[in-house]
C-alpha cells in the first residue's frame, strides 16, 4: 500500500518536472503575430502566452513585410535590448493545464492496463 503511494507521488512529481520543461521551452516555438500593432507585445508561450516581447525594438523592427508571419523570440542581447515581460501567473496556469492534461493522460493509460 505505502509502496503504491509512493509510486504515485513519485509519477506526480515527475509528471510536473515534465509539464514545467514543456511550458518553459514552448516560449522558443515561436508566435504568429498579426499586424504591426501585435508587433510591438507579441506573445510568446503555449497553451497561454506568459511572455511579451516588443520584437520591432528588439532586432526585427525593419520589418516591412506581409502579416501573418511567424516570428521567434529575439535573443540578440548583444545588439539590442530585449524588452521581455514575463507574467508568472500565466505560465503557473500553463504549467498546471499541461499537468492536467498530462495526469490525465497518464491515469487513463494505467487504467487501461488493467
């Protein structure tokens, strides 16, 4: 009995671990932003965006071209300064909407072994 709790407290612990790294390097996948107006706090992070960025004050402001268009983070911190707002409520909610997802996923799949 103790061993089973155990067990689970430990596919707990490890399914957050997961759930963090997968909220943390979703800010890398990328945004689509939608006008020049977006341009200026473009939203990065996934399932709710917790990261701002001001892409044109951060390397990309010569943009002229069409929108939608898939921009990244900008990390050149060499050049430019970055201009990031992180919300940490938003990425606490992200984390725990893919934990969820995650725990359910997980207790489905043992349900089903049985």
């Amino acid at each position: 009995m103790l061993l089973r709790i155990m067990k689970n407290i430990i596919s707990l612990l490890f399914l957050l671990l997961v759930s963090i790294i997968l909220v943390f390097f979703s800010v890398f996948f990328g945004s689509y932003i939608e006008s020049y107006e977006e341009f200026r706090n473009a939203p990065f992070g996934l399932p709710i965006p917790f990261v701002y960025q001001d892409v044109a004050a951060a390397g990309a402001g010569d943009y002229l071209g069409d929108f939608p268009r898939r921009f990244n983070l900008q990390t050149d911190f060499l050049d430019h300064d970055l201009h990031i707002t992180f919300i940490k409520s938003n990425f606490i909610y992200s984390v725990l909407i893919v934990f969820s997802l995650l725990k359910i996923l997980y207790f489905v799949r043992k349900i089903r072994k049985k």
